[in-house]
C-alpha cells in the first residue's frame, strides 16, 4: 500500500467502516472469561436529524467502548431508538403522514449519521420502542406489575383542550393556553392508569447512598423530587370545637408564630364552604384555571380568600386564627391544610403583606427578638426560639422534638413522614404508544389482556385529521370479545407514558428473545449497565423511573440487581455563539435605525454559514443587514446557531469532529464549538498522520530513554484518564507525546513511540488509526485489524522519572529550585544545594545555623 502524504479522511472514513461492518467488528462477545464492559449512551429520539449534541454523547460512550474492547473486556455497546411521542403524532396532524412512516424514516437517516462517526456498536442489537416485538414485551411487564399490585387506577386531574377536544401534556399548556388551539385548559377528572412508584420512595432514596459513581447533582435532584419531609400532622379544631381539618407541617417549632390557617382550593371544606358561597365557588375556580403547578408555588402570585370562619391555636385555645383558601397550598401534598408562619415561611410573608396579616417573630438568631416581624424576607436560618412560651430559648430541632411530644401527649396530633414523590400517571390519550393492555367489559370490569393474545399492536389505519385520540375513535380497533365471558368489550385506548418505553430498554438490549422481555441468565452477565451517559436533563425522571422499574422487577423475582446504572456521566451541552442581523431599512416604518426600540422588532437569527465577513465588518449574507455577535448558548434551532454534522463529517470527516469533541473542555462542561476547534483537530489528525509515517528507524539511534519515559507514561495516563472519562486531558497528553515524539533524534525509540501513539488514538480516531494500522508491515501488527488489537503494556520500570526537581528555601522563603537524581541521600542533595550559585551569593561565605533535607521535596536553610 503505498502511502498518501495526506489523510484523505473521507475515503477512509468509508473504507473502514465498511470492513468493521464486513468482520463484524464490535459484535458483542461473551467469551465468558473476560471481564465484562456494558458501556450505554442514552437512546435518542428520532427527531429526523442528529445534533452535535448526539455527536458528542455518541464520541465519549464510543472511546470508552473501544478502550474496553482493547483492554481486554467483552463490551456491550449497543444502539437504539426512543421512538414513540407525540413529535411523530404532531407530524400526522401536521403533514398528514403516518406516525410509524415519520418514525422509521428518521431513524433510517439518523442510523445513516451515526455510522457515518464510525461507532463500534452492535447494530445486531438495534431495537425500536415502536416495534411491536418491543412494545409488546413491554406490555407483557406491565401485566406482571399489575398482577404484583404495582399498578392501579384511579381518578386524577388532567388538562384539558375543551375546544380540542383532548388530554394536553403539562408541556402543551402555555400560558394556561392549549398550544394548538389556544383555549383556556380545563382540569378535568380522568380515571387514568398510574404505576405505585411511592411504595418504593424510601428505597429509591436510600439506594441513592449505594450509587458512588453518580455525579452528586443528580443524586440530589433525585433526593429532592423524593422529597422526604418529617414534620408534625395536627387537627385544628373550629372555633367553638367543631371538629375542623388536618394539617402538616414540617416546622412544629414555628407555631406560636401562627397567623392564619390555609386550605386548598380542592379541600373537601373548600368545596362545602363554596356551596353556600359564589364568591368562594368563583375564586376556587380561578385557582383551577390558573392551575398552578407545584414548580411555580414559590414564584406564583399569591392568591386568598377569607372564608371568615377560624380555628383554635392547637396550643391555646382561646386564640383563633382565620381559615383561607389559598393558590399556593396544593391538595395532593400532606393534608391540603396548612397554617401559615409568614416570619419564617417565605410564601406565607407574601401572602401576609398582601392581605395584611400578621407577622411574628419565632426564631431569633441575634439581638433581634421582638416579637414584630419586619422585613420582605422570610428567616428560614438556624436560631432559638423567642415569644413561644414554654418553647423559649430551645433550638428549632429541641423545639421541634417538644412541639410533637406535647402533640401526641395531648392526642391532637403526630409525628409522620410525608413524600413529595406521587404515583406516576402512565396514561396517555395518544396513538403513537404502547396500547395498555387491558379490556373494559360491562360484565366483568377491567380485565387484563392474556399473555398469549399479545402483543396488542396499534391498528396501522388510523385517523389524525381531527385532534383527540385517534385509538378511541378508531371504528373496530377497539371492539373485541371480553377474554373472560366473551362477551362484547371495548379495549382500553389509553397508551403508556414514553418514559415506559425508556425505563427498561437496556434490559433488552443485552438480551432479546422473541417468546420473553429477556432471559434472565443474560440479564445477570451484563447488568448492571457499568457506565451510563447522557444528558443532565433526563437527571430526575427518566433516571428515577429505570431505577424504580429496575427494583419492582427485582421484587418480582425476574431480575436479581436493584440498581441499573452502576456509573452515571452527565455531559456538557454543545453551544455556539449567536448571530443577529439588524435589518437596516432604508424608508417605511423601521427606517429611523438610530431607534433601538425599532431595531430590537427587525432584528433576526442567522445561521452561522450565513454570516459573511466583509472589510466593514459581519453581514448576513446575500444582505446589507450589519451583525452583532450575541450570547454563546446550547445549539438550538430557534436561534440558528446549530452546526449540521453531516456538514462537519464531508468537510473534515469522522476523526477530526471526534477529537474535537473530546478535545477542549473537560466532558461535563459546555463544548463551545468553533471554527478555529475544528481546524485545529483537522491539522493534527494531519499532523499525526505524518508522524505515523515514521514508524521505521531510519536513524542511527537506538534507545532514547527520555522519550521511552514519555511513551509510557503517556501509555499509562491516558488510559487512566479514558477509563475516567477524563476525555480532554487524554486529549492533551497525546498532544504532548506528539510534540516529543517530533522533537526526538531518530531512533529505535522514537519508531516505536509513533507505531504505539497509533493505538493510543484509535479510541478516539478510529479511521486514522485502521489506516495508520494498515500502512505498518505486517510484522510490526498484532492484528489484521487495530479495532482488534490490545492496548499497549506500559512498563512500569520506566513510569517512575528518574529526576525530582525540588526547592531550596532560605529562612522558609523559596530562593531557587534545582534538578537532581531521585532518590539522592540528604548528604549529597545539602551539597548539592549549597553549590547552587544563587545560594552562594545569598550566604555571603556565612556557614548556614542549620540545613533541613527533606528527600526528593526540598532543602531548607535556616541562615
Ligand atoms: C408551617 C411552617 C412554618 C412551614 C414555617 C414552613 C415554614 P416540605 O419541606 O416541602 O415538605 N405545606 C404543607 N402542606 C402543603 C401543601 N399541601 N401545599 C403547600 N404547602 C404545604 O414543606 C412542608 C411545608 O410546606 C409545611 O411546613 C407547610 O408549611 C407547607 F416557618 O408549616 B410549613
Ligand atoms: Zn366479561
């Protein structure tokens, strides 16, 4: 083969992974006495293209994958589609395509664009959430919950389009406005079908202490959305000792700063209380409408009603607070009751100043005691308890402790534990999903669909012209014999919530038999998932569902781990600058351009191909339209500051965006892409292709130990730094070796470092590294392929420098540094040190009072 003097990456890039595809290279083994390595990035959604964002993910799972492969591990590096979702429904009601033609046509270009970065994945593996061979093992699954009572049925709130006749998903709510259709959502009561995550809160807590390798930031999310809560549930009785309500509170402490007690707007007393009062039954309806989400309690306007009745102060009777219906106290947390402290509450002083409440001061941190709280900002910090009676001078957890003993010596109320987490609504009123599979029949209720007539599959001709669920509307789908008394039924329409789909994909992949979800046997090699990326957005939900359906199929007895992911990496974001072009209009309304009001209305994003540099400066092209430089944000297409890979891979090819994408910012930081990034991984891709031509000696040299040193110290840090998905400092110790590499006399040495620095860049620029690999005579190759060979041996005889460069202070002030052999006696390195000219000079002839040595660290003269 003779040798180019360039890297034409883009025949290359085809050559190669056509014969990976050809040897079948990264075919999962199991040769049973490896190790094994299941290395998993986060299935993408088949939006129709790949972002850089994907590209970037796809690299780091893909180093690992090959480092693993290389270090001597059986690997798991497999590939699939996250392909329900209402993008593909959207697309039906949009362009009158059919869901499933949308879905498998991305997902063919997608799949196209991902072989392009040259992945050592097993495409034997590929597997699609809309497949019927999946969803239907999914159903089989989520019958044996339901038969484990892990599933139930209950009444919830939806929103609801009522021009559009349909279930919108939070997201589709803007403003309190259905997206499409822009009427005021409703909350509607739907029997609806929800998964019993709660019964497994406090595991899926106390598992978060098990998982060492997770980034402590999503440990915490999930802690948080857990949201365990210890506090205090109580009675109020009404005034006069009627029965009243109950309330919680996790700051027992705080009641004698009490000003009002709270209902929710759903409270069943509401409700009563509204019956005899339009104002109240118009107010509570607001409240529905503006349905306020838990995330936006804090931020919300503040809204109340005097109901004008009160109740008694649990700890003195003869004092009574008044009852409102508030916005900010939800129904389905604690009781739906609370009582407000607004000195120590910060949504509780909002809604005081609004309505003129009181404010008592509790907690004291300082001087500051009186009982006359000022201020807009709530003391939520640590102090003493003040104006609190027989709770003064304690600490809030004594207090705390001496509020709930009363309560419960008295009987009026308890110590408990709430949770913020709630059972995980399933249901969605949608086509493109895995149908729930259960059947309605008058007879005998809702009946499970036996395991032996899945999988229920989705009836191909349905109807999306007009919004609502096309399954409920479907005219047979849907009709079918009761499986119990044969008797006429209706299926249940309903499909699963998407995150389903994602909660156990990586089950399935390491195993996939046609007759069963997986076999069991299978699942024990491979799992758990031993490194899992992705995106920090998916850090709560999709990360707690996979962890909650990894432990409900453990207490099912079907598979023995009770974590998926052994390790988690959450990656930086992909971002680019931003470019606006300011339409310089020369007559019409905007023609006054020294306005900046009227400038902001004509300005507009520009792709960053479209912005052209001219002598006067950045213009949007084919325009006279000046651009200013804006924010660097993530890549986005609303602001056009996307990068298309397809573009990067014809221009560069698959190594250079690779090593770019590994090389400038530690992997869970933000990538700003570049330009100038770009060109300079291409150079060095150049660079190194050079330096890969000298793998024979053509010098006189033979060993060069200094550049021996180098090699194997690098051989050994970058695969540290691999292993530690430490990608960018990998990155730059390669970097360094190619620089001494360059530098070094010809060698023996220096021919074996360019044939090794070969293997140390084929994880991450794998064509570069086959073709490098290809070029070498047979004799120097361990292997046909580089895909195959072994990472090298570092020898550890030459990971050890065998010089130290220490310090040599006077009076404790560093005055010189000095390179000597390691390992010199205290002896020879105070000699050594009292040589050095620059000491010479500072002792002026004067005998030194005292010389400390510290070995290899430092020389400390005491003059
Ligand atoms: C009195 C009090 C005084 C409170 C104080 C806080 C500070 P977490 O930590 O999230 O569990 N609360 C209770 N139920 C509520 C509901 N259904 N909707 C809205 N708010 C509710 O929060 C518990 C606290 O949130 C409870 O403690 C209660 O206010 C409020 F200085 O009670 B607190
Ligand atoms: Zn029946």
């Amino acid at each position: 083969m003779t040798r180019e003097t360039r890297f034409g990456a883009l025949a290359a890039d085809a050559r190669w992974q056509k014969a990976w595809e050809a040897a079948n290279s990264f075919a999962t083994t199991d040769s049973g006495d490896k190790p094994k390595a299941y290395i998993l990035e986060m299935f993408p959604y088949p939006s129709g293209r790949i972002h850089m964002g994907h590209v970037r993910n796809y690299a780091m799972g893909d180093v690992l994958a090959r480092f693993k492969r290389m270090t001597g591990h059986d690997v798991l590096h497999p590939m699939g589609w996250d392909a329900f979702g209402m993008p593909a429904e959207n697309a039906a009601m949009e362009k009158g395509v059919h869901p499933g033609g949308w879905t498998r046509d991305n997902i063919a270009s997608m799949r196209a664009q991902l072989k392009r970065l040259g992945l050592a994945i097993d495409w034997s593996r590929e597997l699609a959430t809309c497949e019927p061979d999946y969803y239907g093992q999914e159903q089989s699954l989520f019958l044996d919950l339901f038969a484990h009572g892990l599933v139930t049925r209950k009444e919830s709130y939806v929103n609801w389009d009522p021009v559009d006749m349909t279930v919108l998903a939070n997201e589709q709510v803007i403003d309190g406005r259905g997206w499409r259709s822009g009427a005021l959502v409703e909350k509607k009561k739907l029997s609806q079908w929800f998964l019993k995550i709660t019964d497994f809160a406090d595991e899926l807590l106390e598992g978060l202490g098990s998982l060492e390798s997770w980034p402590d930031k999503v440990r915490l999310m999930q802690e948080n959305w857990i949201g365990k809560s210890q506090g205090l549930e109580f009675s109020f009785k009404l005034a006069g000792g009627a029965p009243g309500f109950d309330v919680f509170t996790t700051r027992p402490d705080t009641l004698y700063g009490a000003s009002f007690a709270a209902i929710s707007p759903d409270h069943p007393l509401a409700e009563r209380l509204a019956k005899d009062s339009p104002e109240l039954a118009a107010f509570i309806e607001e409240c529905r409408r503006r349905g306020t989400a838990a995330e936006q309690l804090d931020t919300a306007e503040k809204m109340g009603f005097d109901t004008g009745i009160s109740v008694e102060h649990p700890l003195d009777p003869d004092w009574h607070l008044p009852v409102w219906v508030v916005n900010y106290v939800l129904m389905d947390y604690g009781t739906g009751a609370i009582f407000g402290c607004p000195a120590h509450d910060q949504r509780d002083l909002d809604f005081a100043h609004k309505y003129e409440l009181p404010v008592y001061r509790v907690i004291a941190d300082g001087d500051e005691v009186a009982q006359h709280f000022t201020g807009d900002e709530a003391y939520t910090g640590p102090g003493r308890l003040v104006n609190s009676h027989f709770l003064d001078g304690m600490t809030i957890d004594e207090a705390k402790a001496a509020v709930i003993a009363r309560a419960e010596h008295a009987g009026w109320g308890k110590g408990t534990t709430v949770w913020r987490l709630r059972d995980w609504g399933v249901s969605r009123q949608r086509y493109w999903g895995t149908p729930i599979p259960f059947i309605h029949c008058a007879a005998c209720g809702m009946v499970p669909v036996p395991k032996s007539q899945l999988p229920v599959v989705l009836p191909e001709d349905a109807d999306f012209s007009v919004p609502g669920n096309p399954l409920d509307r479907h005219p047979t789908w849907k009709h079918v014999a009761c499986p119990t008394c044969g008797g006429e039924a209706v299926r249940e329409t309903d499909t699963l919530d998407t995150f389903v789909d994602s909660s156990w994909y990586f089950l399935r992949f390491a195993s996939a038999p046609s007759d069963k979800p997986f076999d069991p046997d299978v699942i024990r090699r491979w799992l758990p998932v031993d490194q899992y990326i992705g995106g920090i957005e998916h850090a709560i939900l999709h990360l707690l569902y996979a962890r909650f359906w990894t432990r409900a199929l453990n207490k099912l007895g079907m598979i023995d781990i009770k974590e998926p992911f052994s390790s988690l990496f959450t990656q930086g974001m992909v971002t680019h600058e931003t470019y606006q072009a300011w339409k310089v209009a020369s007559d019409g309304p905007f023609a006054d351009d020294s306005d900046p009001t009227m400038k902001t209305e004509q300005a507009y994003w520009v792709a960053p191909e479209d912005v052209e540099q001219r002598p006067e400066g950045l213009f949007a092209r084919g325009t006279n339209d000046p651009i200013t430089i804006g924010r660097v944000t993530k890549m986005s297409k609303s602001k056009k500051n996307v990068v298309d890979p397809d573009a990067i891979l014809d221009q560069y090819g698959a190594d250079a965006a690779r090593w770019f994408m590994l090389s400038d910012s530690p992997p869970e930081r933000d990538l700003p892409w570049s330009e100038a990034g770009i060109e300079g991984a291409w150079r060095f891709v150049q660079r190194l292709w050079r330096l890969f031509g000298d793998t024979e000696n053509t010098g006189e040299g033979g060993e060069d130990l200094g550049l021996a040193r180098k090699l194997h110290q690098a051989i050994a840090g970058v695969a540290a730094d691999i292993e530690s998905l430490g990608f960018n400092k990998a990155v730059a110790k390669i970097h360094a070796l190619a620089n001494e590499i360059e530098k070094a006399k010809p060698s023996a040495t220096r021919a074996e470092a360019c044939r090794t620095l070969i293997l140390l860049v084929a994880p991450m620029m794998p064509h570069l590294a086959e073709e490098a690999w290809a070029a070498l005579p047979a004799s120097q190759r361990t292997t046909p392929m580089i895909a195959d060979a072994a990472w090298p041996a570092a020898d550890p005889a030459l990971l050890v420098d065998d010089e130290v460069t220490i310090a040599i202070q006077m009076a404790g002030k560093l005055r010189d540094t000095m390179t000597i052999a390691k390992g010199l006696d205290k002896d020879a390195t105070e000699a050594a040190a009292l040589a050095r000219p620059r000491i010479v000079e500072l002792l002026a002839g004067a005998e030194p009072k005292k010389v400390i040595v510290v070995p290899d660290r430092l020389v400390n003269i005491v003059p």
